[in-house]
C-alpha cells in the first residue's frame, strides 16, 4: 500500500504519535494536513522525549520526507523554534518542505483568540489561544496571508497593514480592550522570519502527487481527533479544522483515490481537554489512577485531562464517517490490575436506548453510558506478542473490534517503539 491515513479516532491524545512514528520508519514521505501548533505528538525514542507540534515526527528518520500542507496554520515563530529545537537534537531539517499555500498565524490571532476566550467568561471554549481559530477565520472570509504572500513583499507588507487596522478596531471597540497592534513592527518580524523559511517553502501539492506517482510509501498523520472536526465534532468544543480522513485529502491537495489505507487510533480508554459532556467520564479512583499511570496531561498545555471507559458508541461513530480500515488500539497496559473494565455499548436517554452518537450536545449531555463489564488483566507491558495477551485482554480487544466494526491490527503496550502488537 502506497498511501495510509493515521487520524485521532476520539477526543485527540489517543497516542498518534507512536503509532506514526512506527510507521513513519517504513514511509517515504510523512505529510501533516491540517491543525497548527495547538496540537502536539510526543514521541519517545530510548531515553530522548521529543515533542513535535507542526512537524511530522518523520523528521526523526533520515532520509524521510516531511511535509506541512496547505491545510495547516503555521506560526512562523513556532515552526522556527521546532527547526531549532530539532537541530539540538542533532537531527537534519533538510528533508523538510513547508506549503506555499499555508495560512501564518499573526500575532493579532494570538490577541484576539485571547481576548475571545475570555470575553466568553464560563462559556469558555477551552481554546490554546495560540490563535489557530482566529487564523482559520481569516481564511475562511478570505482576508488571511499566506506563506508565498511573504516572498511578495509589497504584497505582504499591504495585506498586513489593511488586517491590522481592521483587528485594532476589533480590539479596541468590539472587546474595548487596550492593546493595539504595530503593522510596521509585525512585517519587519516576519520578514525576517521569511528569510529563514525560504528554503524549506515549497508547492506541496506537486510534491505529494509526485510522490504518489511514484508509488513512494506516503503517511498522512492527522493532529487532534475525530470529534474535534468542526463539523462532525462535539460542536463547539471543537477544532478550526478538519481531523477526520476526508480534511487530508483537502489539506494536502489530492484526490480521495489516492489513498489506500486509512487508520483510526484509539485509547483503551477515553480521555477529553475541556468542556463538554462527556458520557463515560470518571469521577472516581479509577479515573484518577489511569490519568496518573497514563500520563494523561496535554503536551501542548499540560492540563490534566479527563477521563472515561472506552465509548464504542463514539468507536462507531469514526469508523463510519472516516471509513477507517483498521483500527489502532492505544495504552491498553495503563489499564493493568483494574478489576473490572467497561465498555460503554449505547446510550440511555430517558426511556429510549440510543446507539448513533448524537449532533446535539443537550442531547448527549441528557445520555448515561449502557455498560458491558470485562474482566480485568494485570501488568502486560512486557509482552511483545498477541498470542502472549492474557486471555482477558483478547476478549476485551475483540469486543472492542465487534462493537466499532473494524479490525484492530496494532494493540499498544506501552510508550516505546517496540511496545506495539501487531495483530493478523
């Protein structure tokens, strides 16, 4: 297969970043479609943590291509102390191409998705405020800047200065706030910040298309999670972009049949940042045991998430609106010395028994989980084999597999490399 699709197949942290990781060692080329630096991948090689937020975590191989597409937000700050960050490390950039045709994040984004925040008080949305929504509405009501628009200065220099006046008076008399912005000060910043990108900026588009007409090994690794697509996600605690298998095709400008395989990772467990209702969620010792011993604090943030028993309903739900192919099953090891393991199988809604995820937050908030209970496992980190689970453990990854309605192939067993399980 020429081309896979690794996408977040719940609220995001699902463990992506191993898994594409793993399979970024086979891959020619690693594409990242969609999102910004909201997002973050940990990936953890020996005694080294890295921390990916806009870089595909290929970069860690050399000779792999890396590519941010289109569809990304790219804050040229952050890009540039990633860049720096991994030449720390010792590892070559030079395989790394940035879109043409991205959207910058500017720092009148950062501002006003700040400001945004806390104008919406208890209503808050949960945001970075890295200014990845505000960028993306730029985009969407066609006043954003783009990545080529830095190498046509007067170009920028003009698009810059007509959104500044427009976002001052935003600030200042919409959200009677203080602060003002310099256009002057923002373009001798990014021009600068051009100079140091030039090399990587490229047309993406060709890039991918001829990677895949070459029958190159081509990874698409999604940032976030399936019910964070503004669409399909629990709106609107969502992201500004599209996390599921059809926002890649978009985001990197080809065609859905260029695509072979699409992944959807999923945790043992569930796990959510922010508000919302959230079904299967703990309030209890358990939950607290599994955010400790599943390390479950953002990478970007570092809030503590919350937790819950594994939501076949929202298993379901991904499977059928990404056309998931095969399913990764994440961190099933935090899960060890749990007496008794839950699977949430439908919903209850008053009298009626609801079995498809719901568009109405009201009405999922009104929704209690209809539980299957499993027998529990202890420590299995140390396997390295399927044969080897217990046989608790396989009747739980089976049932999971039934009730989603696609075929688990990859179990994770722990954070490293080599603690993954290939299944068939």
């Amino acid at each position: 297969m020429s081309a896979k699709i690794i996408i977040g197949a719940q609220w995001g942290d699902e463990g992506k970043a191993k898994i594409i990781d793993i399979l970024s060692e086979e891959a020619e080329v690693v594409v990242r479609s969609q999102g910004g630096n909201n997002a973050g991948h940990t990936v953890v090689v020996g005694d080294e943590v890295y921390k990916f937020h806009l870089i595909p975590s290929g970069i860690l191989y050399k000779g792999t291509k890396c590519i941010v597409a289109n569809g990304v937000v790219i804050d040229p700050e952050g890009i540039l102390e990633e860049i720096d960050h991994i030449h720390e490390k010792g590892i070559s950039t030079d395989q790394l191409s940035i879109s043409d045709r991205a959207h910058l994040v500017m720092p009148y984004h950062k501002i006003l998705d700040g400001i945004k925040e806390d104008h919406r008080g208890d209503g808050d949305i949960g945001t970075t405020k890295k200014g990845i929504g505000p960028c993306y509405m730029d985009k969407a009501e066609r006043s954003g800047i783009r990545v080529c628009d830095l190498y046509n200065e007067e170009v920028f220099k003009k698009k810059v200065r007509e959104n500044v006046l427009i976002k001052n008076k935003i600030i200042k008399y919409v959200y009677d706030q203080e602060i003002q912005v310099d256009a002057e000060e923002i373009i001798e910043t990014y021009l600068e910040y051009a100079k140091r990108l030039k090399k990587y900026v490229k047309d993406t588009t060709v890039e991918v298309f001829e990677a895949l007409s070459k029958q190159q090994k081509v990874l698409f690794e999604g940032a976030q999670g399936t019910l964070l697509d503004i669409d399909l996600g629990t709106y609107p605690y969502v992201t500004s972009s599209h996390p599921v298998t059809g926002g890649v095709c978009v985001g990197s400008g080809i065609g859905p049949t260029a695509i072979d395989e699409c992944i959807g990772v999923m945790k043992g467990y569930v796990t959510r940042v922010g508000k919302g209702p959230f079904p299967t969620e703990l309030f209890d010792a358990v939950g607290d045991k599994i955010r400790d011993v599943g390390h479950e604090y953002g990478t970007t943030t570092g809030r503590p998430r919350r937790v819950g028993w594994f939501d076949a309903v929202i298993g379901k739900f991904a499977v059928r609106t990404s056309g998931l192919t095969s399913i990764a099953l994440n961190k099933i090891d935090v899960m060890a010395n749990v007496d008794v393991v839950k699977i949430c199988v439908a919903y209850k809604k008053g009298d009626a028994v609801v079995k498809e995820f719901p568009a109405s937050l009201e009405d999922l908030a009104l929704c209690e989980p209809i539980y299957e209970e499993l027998s529990g496992w202890g420590p299995i980190d140390h396997i390295r084999k399927y044969e080897d689970l217990p046989k608790e453990v396989k009747t739980y990854i089976q049932r999971c597999e039934e009730l989603c309605g696609a075929k688990i192939t990859m179990v994770g067993v722990g954070p490293d490399r080599e603690q993954n399980i290939y299944i068939n």
